[in-house]
C-alpha cells in the first residue's frame, strides 16, 4: 500500500512514532526515524525495521528545538530518497506541575518541541508534496488537544494549539490531494506516560497505583490504555486513499474520554 513512498516520522525512537514507523515500513514505505536516545540502541532501532520489513530505514537526529536541524532533515529525507509523501509530527514531551510554579525552560521547551517543531517540518515538506500532488501529514495530538487536565498547562496548550496547526494547513493545501489530521489518543501505555508518574505522585500526594488507577485510566471509560499498534494502525488508515477525504480532522483515539 505505501510501496514507493517515504515517511518521516519524528520523536520515533520510541512509543507510538516507533510504532507508527514500524507500521509504515510493513506496509513498505521507506522510513526515517528521528528522536533522542543510546546511539548503539537506536542503530539496533533501524536496523530491525530495515530487517523486519525489508524496507530502507535511516536515522535522523535532528533535535526537535532546532527549525534549522528539522528542514534538514525533511531535505535530507528528499535528497536521500527522492521525496517526502508521510509526515509524522509525533516528537512530545511532558511536564507535570501548578502553573504558578510551572519552570519557564519547560514551557518553552514544551511549545518548541509539541507545536514549533510540527509548523518547522510541515513548512519544510509541504512544497515537495505539492509538487507531487499527494501527501499525508499526521501530527500526533492527544485527547489534551480536546479537553485539559489540572497541572499540565504547556502540554495542553501546545496540543490545542496543534489541533489549530492541523486545521489551518488542511485548508491550506485541501485541493492539492494532500491531507492534514490529528490523532489524538488517551493514555498509551509508553514512556513519556511512565515517566510522568513520579512527578504527578508528588503533585497530587498518591501512590503508583493510585496514579494509573484514578488519574490516568480515570478518565478512560473502557480502563485500558491504548495501544502504540492501535495508534499505528489509524495513522496508517489516514495513509491510504481511501482516506483521502479526512482532513482538518481531530480524531481522537481515546477509549470514550472525550465523549464524557
Ligand atoms: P515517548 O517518550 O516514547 O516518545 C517521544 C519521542 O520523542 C522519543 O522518540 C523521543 O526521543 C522524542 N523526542 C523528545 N524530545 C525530542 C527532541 N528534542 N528532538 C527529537 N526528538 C525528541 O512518548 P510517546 O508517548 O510515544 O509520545 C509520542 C507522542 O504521542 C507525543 O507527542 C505525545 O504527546 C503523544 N501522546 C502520547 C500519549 C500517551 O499516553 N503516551 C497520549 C497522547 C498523545
């Protein structure tokens, strides 16, 4: 299905881009994966898509802060490969704390990597996509892109703020045959949700248990975490061209949390 196309997906070292990239190759995109990590253990990364699939897979580090290193690595993508078709705007990261004493490094590092990165990337692939007259570019929200939760202000901000990213590109290129959407999952069981747990302990005085219990899967109707595959599998839905009338679309994946 994604034979002869090239997806870019960012912060997939990990978690659902991992997931998402994974799911592109099987269906036998050329992919590049981006985001931090062990340089031995992201090298083993690339190399199990590129074995698993017998796709090509290589590895861009560009850091997400940087508009300079993300143009880079959407025109390194299109030189090495020939063009960029998926994007992927999944890079995220989380900090847990009251507003008033919310640290300014972590909102500004929040916004930059949540929402600037995405608007630096699509600026990056829209021309070559436009050219092509196809293109799909996902940016990965989350339910916070619909609703808020207490003590999460900059994650919140920069997800609704992507939500209005989404919309307005979709607009932008709807006659072009290239799409925009949002995904917007609840609680996946990932990293950056692991993570999260000490801090959100000692912002609201819980244990562990009680975090997964009735801060994170409370919001959740059915109580189970979504899956990266199920994540991976709607964006890999959003590819195809049977999706091609979804765009400006905030979808959300969340186990019924938004409908309360
Ligand atoms: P994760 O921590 O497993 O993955 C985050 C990825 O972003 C990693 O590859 C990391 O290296 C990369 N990254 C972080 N900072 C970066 C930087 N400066 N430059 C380049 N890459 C960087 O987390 P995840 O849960 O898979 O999150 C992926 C996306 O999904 C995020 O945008 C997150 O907000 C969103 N999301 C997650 C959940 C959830 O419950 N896990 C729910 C809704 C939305």
């Amino acid at each position: 299905m994604l034979a002869n196309k090239t997806a870019v997906v960012t912060g997939s070292t990990s978690g659902i881009g991992l997931g998402c990239a994974r799911a592109f190759a099987a269906k036998g995109a050329s992919v590049v994966i981006n985001g931090l990590g062990d340089a031995d253990e992201i090298e083993k990364t690339r190399a199990a898509v590129e074995a698993d699939f017998g796709v090509r897979c290589t590895y861009s580090g560009a850091n997400m802060l940087s508009g300079d290193e993300i143009a880079a690595m959407i025109s390194d993508a299109e030189k090495e490969f020939g063009s960029v078709d998926i994007l992927v705007n999944n890079a995220g990261i989380q900090h847990v704390s009251p507003v008033d004493e919310f640290p300014v490094d972590k909102w500004d590092a929040i916004i930059a990597i949540n929402l600037s990165s995405a608007f630096h990337a699509v600026r990056a692939a829209l021309p070559g996509m436009k050219a092509r007259g196809w293109g799909r570019v996902i940016n990965t929200a989350s339910a916070h892109a619909l609703v808020a939760s207490p003590y999460k202000s900059a994650y919140v901000a920069a997800k609704h703020g992507i939500a209005g990213l989404t919309k307005t590109v979709a607009l932008e290129v709807a006659e072009q045959g290239i799409t925009v959407n949002a995904i917007c999952p609840g609680y996946v069981w990932t990293p950056l949700v692991e993570r999260q747990i000490p801090d959100t302990m000692k912002a609201r005085n819980m244990t562990e248990e009680e975090v997964k219990k009735d801060v994170l899967l409370k919001a959740q109707p059915t109580k189970q975490f979504v899956t990266i595959e199920q994540v991976a599998a709607y964006a890999t839905f959003l590819c195809s061209d049977d999706a091609a009338s979804i765009t400006g679309s905030i979808l959300p994946i969340d186990g019924g949390w938004t409908a309360q």
